[in-house]
C-alpha cells in the first residue's frame, strides 16, 4: 500500500492527458525545458571569474561618462514635505 505500481501511474497519465490535451502538455514541456536552460545559463554565468566581473562595470561607467560630458542635465532638487 506503500508504493503505486506502474498501472497506476499509467491511469493517472491518461487522466492527465484526457484532462489537459497533448497540445497543452507539450506547451508546458517546452516551457519548462526553456525555464531549465535559462536557469542553467544564468547560474554558469554566475560562476564567471571576479577579474570580468570587476571590467565590465568600469567599461559601463566610462561609456556613460563621456556621454554626460556631451549633454548636461538640469536637475532641480525639493525638499521632502
């Protein structure tokens, strides 16, 4: 009574199917498999060396100053009410 035998797991498979349709299964396959690999990517873009880490932001902020020396940006600041 432990356990379910493969006769049961086979009845509960085509319940499935009937319920939801082959056309929907196969949907939710493919974003489950699509869900897996960008999952995988972030996580192997996770483990990427510190020295690249460390380059990209300096890059980033030297694009970003010379585009701020073309065009100043006039801010007025409020105080808080």
């Amino acid at each position: 009574m432990g356990s379910f035998s493969i006769w049961h797991w086979l009845i509960v498979l085509l319940i499935v199917v009937l319920v939801f349709g082959t056309k929907k299964l196969k949907g939710i396959g493919g974003d489950l498999g699509g869900a897996v690999k960008g999952f995988k990517d972030g996580m192997k873009d996770g483990a990427a060396s510190p020295d690249d880490k460390a380059a990209a932001p300096a890059q980033q902020v030297a694009a970003t100053a010379t585009s701020a020396d073309k065009a100043p940006i006039d801010v007025e600041a409020k105080p808080k009410s």
